[in-house]
C-alpha cells in the first residue's frame, strides 16, 4: 500500500513539474514573438491564387526574402447590415501556415466599377522556431459601399469570389 502512495505522490510531482516547465517555455516564446527585436515586418501581401483544396496562396514580401510564406484561405463570406446607408463586410476564413505568423492589417480596393479586390498582410519573425501546424484564423474586411449605385458586385480575394446585389442605390 505504502508503495502505491508513493508511486502515485512520484507521478503527480512530475506532473506538475511538467506542467510549470511548459508554462515556462510557452511564455519564454511569447516574449520572444512579441518584442520588436524578434520580429520584422515584411508587409507582405497575400496574391490571388488557390484554395485550400488545390493548392496554397504565396506570400510575397517585399525584398529578397527567400522563404515564401503560404495562408490557406477557404471561405469568403459577405455580410450585409441592416442599416441604411447598407454596411458591408467580408469575413475570410482560413489558416495561418505557422504559429508565428500573424495577420497586421487587411483592406479591400475598389478595382473595377463592381469589383472589389480583398488583402491581407501579415508578419512573421524571421529565424524564430514555429510550431509547424497550421493556425485558424477568421478577419473581418469592411468594404466601402457608401455612395454606389443599385447593381450586382463583386468581392474577388485568395483565388475565390462572391457577389451581392444593392436593390436600390446606397446613398
């Protein structure tokens, strides 16, 4: 009986010693992500090109940057407020190829009289040890609508597309 306890006192020790380690390295690596020293900024840019289920969008910053980056987007979605003038947005759903890339900043272009272009632009350390799986992410892109006449648009972004339709001009 004295040797169960004591099997059992052994394993919850290391247990938890496991776990403060953990602890430990995980913020050790969180610092590291965040400090302005570990990181660059690259503005990369994320270029049209496939979904998930074909092949990976490139990431290519600008510079000489030799390891070209992926994000994996999957869906777009366009949500329409109920307000007048009409709000639009889109939500892009995805994943980040690591767990140090992030997203900074997004925005969508007008390119066309009904077409809009969506961007993302992320970051990532360079030389930092990542977790090698991808990341879930989902950003909200607003799109600026006010002022457009009544007619069919079109939001293009990561080598997908989707349409939604003014009834009445959004003045």
């Amino acid at each position: 009986m004295k040797n169960k306890n004591l099997i059992l006192i052994i394993v919850a020790v290391l247990f938890l010693m496991l776990c403060c380690v953990t602890v430990v390295v995980g913020s050790v690596f969180a610092y590291l992500r965040l400090t302005p020293q570990s990181s660059q900024f690259f503005n990369d840019v994320i270029e049209p090109g496939d979904s998930l289920n074909d092949k990976p969008i490139q990431v290519f910053p600008d510079g000489s940057y030799e390891n070209q980056q992926t994000i994996f987007v999957d869906d777009l979605t366009i949500n329409m407020m109920e307000s007048f003038p009409i709000q639009v947005s889109v939500t892009v759903i995805g994943n980040l190829p690591d767990g140090c890339t992030r997203i900074v900043d997004s925005q969508s272009e007008m390119i066309d009289d009904s077409i809009f272009e969506l961007q993302i632009f992320t970051e990532r350390p360079e030389d930092m040890m990542c977790t090698m799986a991808l990341v879930p992410f989902e950003e909200t892109i607003n799109l600026d609508v006010k002022g457009l006449p009544a007619g069919t648009y079109t939001v293009k972004g990561f080598g997908l597309e989707n349409s939604f339709t003014f009834d009445v001009d959004n003045k």
